[in-house]
C-alpha cells in the first residue's frame, strides 16, 4: 500500500500522518488509487496487443546495421500528424493539471489524499487517450509503431549525423601527418606520443559513420530543417513515454539511428 501512495505522489511525510485519519476514509480513497492502476494495467495490456497487430498490418523493414533510416517527406508527414493529433490532449490535461495544483496547492491532510487520487485518475485518464489517438492516428497514416519510433530515431541522429559529416577526411589527414612525424622523430617520448595520438585517430576512424551513412545523415538533417517548425512544435518527450514501452522504444531509435540493439 505505501508504494502504492508514493506511486501516487504522497510524500512520506504525508504517509505518517495518514494514521490519523479516519480509516474508512483512507481506504476509500487508496481504493480509488489502486482501482486507478488496475484500470491502467488492464487498458495499457490491450493497447500492447494492438500496437502489434499494427506492426503486423504495417510491416516494417529496418536498415542493415550501421545504416541510419533514410528520412522520406511522404513519411515524415505521417509520421508528425500522428504526433500532432495528441497536442489538443495534452493541452487539455495541462489546462487541468494547473487546475489540480491550485485546488490542492494548500490542501490538509485529508484533502492532500483526494488529491493524490484525483490525480492518479487523471493520469488514468490521459494515458488512456493518448495512447487511443495514437493507436487511431497509426491506423490512419498507414503505420505501425516500429516505423513510427524508427523515425523518432532518424530525427534525433539527423543533427549529430549530420554536424560528423566531413569528420572521416578530417580523420585520414590527421593521421597522414601523424605517419610522416613518425618517420623523421627519433626521440622515445615523443615518438610515444605520436603513437598515442595514432591510436585515439584510428580508433575514432573506427568509429565514425560510414560515407554512405554520412550522406543519409546529411540528407535526413536537409528534411527535418524543412519541417523544423513542426518538429519542435510536436516533439513533446512525454508523448513516446506515454504510448511506449521504454525498452522497445530504445530499441526502435537505434534502429533509426543505424545502430541495432544486440539480440538478448
């Protein structure tokens, strides 16, 4: 039951004087809190099961590792309605939410409870309505849920991708130099120092994305510039939080980023 309430956002300090309210009252309304969660699990199971008849209905096929998804505008504009049909809801629930601080924002101990259960509803509540749009939203862009987060990471890597681009020639001369130091330097520490300083570039050389990989960055970098004001305007964090699961989320933006999870 306490994690239940700290879940809920009481503090610890609320949880020892919670003993001083009446008990009937207490467990009507960590009822309604745990009536809440139950809800929630039960929604967020079926959601799940839909989010993969969408991936079987919308198959998607992920670039071979190493390749960063190649950003296409017909895509990118599905991929930002289905994003920009949940703003009205948040906008909805962050009206409400100012609302819920000012009810509460001097509550006592037994009004702090309500609180926390009317907040938990809420949180019930948006959840749920999010993850119906973004259910319906996929449905009607033709889309399934690892294409949607295959995009989110393409957008994310495009401006990293894009600032390395010209990185590996920048490599291959630092490394040219280094060679021709190399041949004419006699003295030990500084010939060690040279070979340190080989090591980190061929290590960095390793690392860098390849040229085709580079041109995909610079490409993608191009197409979201074009729609950077839509980007931002419906790049609200919180929204892959609520309609995913963490776990194949991260999965999904490396696959757009061109690097793929290791198989567990």
């Amino acid at each position: 039951m306490k994690k239940v309430l700290i879940g809920a956002g009481i503090g610890c300090g609320l949880l020892m004087v919670i003993g001083g309210i009446g008990a009937w009252y207490m467990l009507h309304k960590v009822s309604g809190v745990v009536a809440s969660a139950q809800k929630m699990g039960v929604q967020m199971q079926a959601q799940e099961e839909q989010m993969k008849a969408l991936d079987a209905k919308y198959p998607f096929t992920a670039p071979a590792n190493g390749e960063p998804l190649a950003l296409s505008e017909d895509r990118l504009q599905a991929y930002l309605a289905v994003r920009e049909a949940a703003l009205p809801i948040f906008e909805d629930f962050k009206k409400r939410g100012n609302e819920l601080d000012a009810k509460y924002k001097n509550a006592g101990k037994m009004e702090a409870l309500s609180g926390a259960a009317e907040g938990m509803g809420m949180f019930t509540e948006l959840t749920s309505k999010l993850r119906a749009s973004y259910a319906k939203s996929l449905e009607a862009q033709k889309m399934g849920p690892a294409e949607f987060g295959a995009i989110t990471g393409a957008i994310y890597a495009s401006a990293m991708g894009a600032a390395s681009a010209g990185q590996r020639e920048v490599i291959k001369k630092q490394l040219a130099g280094l060679d021709e130091k190399l041949k004419t330097t006699t003295d030990p520490q500084m010939k060690a120092a040279l070979e340190q300083q080989k090591t980190m570039f061929e290590q960095m050389q390793t690392n860098a994305p390849s040229e085709k990989a580079e041109a995909v960055f610079v490409q993608n970098a191009k197409l979201t510039e074009k729609y950077k004001d839509r980007i931002e305007k419906a790049g609200n964090p919180a929204f892959d939080v609520f309609v995913m699961q963490g776990d194949s989320f991260e999965k999904q933006l490396q696959l757009g980023s061109g690097h793929h999870p290791t198989a567990e």
